[in-house]
C-alpha cells in the first residue's frame, strides 16, 4: 500500500514536469492523480497482458503517466470552468 503511495507521487510529479505550463495543484491532488493514472496503467498493461493491475512494469509505468498528464489536463479544465463562473 505505501509502494502503491509513492508510485502515485513519483507518476504525478513526473506528469506535472511534462506538463507544460503552470499547474495549480496541491500535493494531494498530485497525488490522486498520480494514483488515478496507475491505476489506469495498471489496467492497460494488464489487457495488453503484461502483467498484473498492481505489478510495476515499464509499460504500465509509461501509460500511468500518460494518463496522469491527460487526467491534470481535465483537472486544470475543471478548475478554470469553475474560477471563470465566480465573481
């Protein structure tokens, strides 16, 4: 579970680098979006059959932050949607 933890962490910062920009996230939003983007990963390589959900494999680490990248695109999104609506 700790592992699981970092992963997501090391996925999230990595996606936020490749990101261009800058990005108005917390450390916990990172966070859920590092482990979001593994678990996303973690699937793919696992229909692809390279191994399990929760195995670290390089597939499953490249696709993790492919999907982290994508996902801090659609929160980045939500948020200015959400600030433009305020006064």
């Amino acid at each position: 579970m700790i592992g699981f933890i970092v992963a997501g962490l090391v996925i999230g910062a990595l996606a936020r680098l490749i990101k261009p920009g800058k990005q108005r996230l917390s450390i916990l939003a990172t966070l859920l979006l590092g482990l979001a983007g593994s678990v996303i990963g973690g699937v793919i390589a696992n229909l692809l059959g390279t191994g399990d959900i929760f195995e670290l494999n390089v597939l499953g680490f490249v696709v993790a932050v492919i999907a982290a990248v994508a996902l801090i695109g659609v929160a980045e999104g939500l948020s200015a949607r959400r600030a433009a609506g305020r006064p």
